[in-house]
C-alpha cells in the first residue's frame, strides 16, 4: 500500500512479517512489550466443516494503567477477516477483564470511566459465518457463532 502524488512517493506501508512487528509500529515498543499473546485458538463449528481462529493480545498482569489504558478507544482493536470492526459484547469484555486486573492503588489519580484499553482481538473466519452488512460503513458485523467465541 503507497500514496503517491504526481508520480512522487509519499507514503509507502511496510511489509512486516508478523502481528508482534504491526503492533510494534502501531502502539509503539513501550506499549508492546507490556502485551501478552493468547492463542491463537481454533475453534471448530459443529454445523459445518469450518474452523474459526481466535488469537489476542492483551496487557500482563499487573497492569499499569499509565501505559496500558488510553483516552480514546483507538487501541482497543477488534478485527474479523482483517477488517476493523465494533462488536460491543467482545469490547465490553475486554474492558471489564482489563479493568479488574488492574490493581487498586495504581488508580488513585485516574478515572477508569473515562479511559479504553490497550487490547487486539484478532478473528478469523470463514466468510459466510460473518455479516458485514449491518451498517453502511461495515464496522458492526454480525458473527453466526458469536457466544461461542
């Protein structure tokens, strides 16, 4: 992926080998070295031939809510297919384990109501166990096997 103008690069997108590198680019090595991998984890269907892979990352405990927490829910990403979606029940879990692992006297000047987590939730699936159609912008989707995930 590049942006060019006028036949002059302006922009190019590096290729990176791995989920660890882009989380790396993206959140920054300071805030990478403080998440733990899980998974991936296959999780076969039982109506049909087809596996969905879940993997994520999410912060060590103990967690430190200066690093690991954000005004803006930018950094708590959810992806299915590759592609950036909202699914409130897997947001609000990850918030709510997040913020229980935090320790109590880490939070004495922060407002926890107010932050977002430092998380990625990576799903992969066949296509036509997801529906991107539930909005125009295709960033709520709708997962066959939701609760099971």
């Amino acid at each position: 992926m590049s942006l060019a103008h006028n036949l002059n690069m302006i922009w190019c997108k590096p290729i990176l080998k791995s989920t660890e590198e882009a989380l790396g680019s993206i959140f920054g090595i300071q805030v990478t070295k403080h998440l733990s991998k899980c998974g991936p984890v296959d999780i076969n269907s039982t109506t049909q031939n087809s596996v969905t892979r879940v993997e994520c990352y999410i912060p060590k405990t103990p967690i430190d809510p200066k690093v690991m927490t954000m005004s803006s829910n930018k950094m708590c990403v959810l992806l299915v297919n590759r592609r950036r979606v909202h699914i409130a029940a897997f947001e609000k879990m990850l918030h709510q384990y997040i913020f229980g692992a935090i320790q109590v006297g880490n939070t004495q000047s922060i407002n926890l109501k107010k932050k977002y987590p430092v998380a990625l939730l990576k799903i992969d699936t066949p296509s036509t166990q997801v529906d991107f159609n539930r909005e125009l912008d295709k960033s709520k989707v709708f997962l066959q096997h939701q609760v099971r995930l």
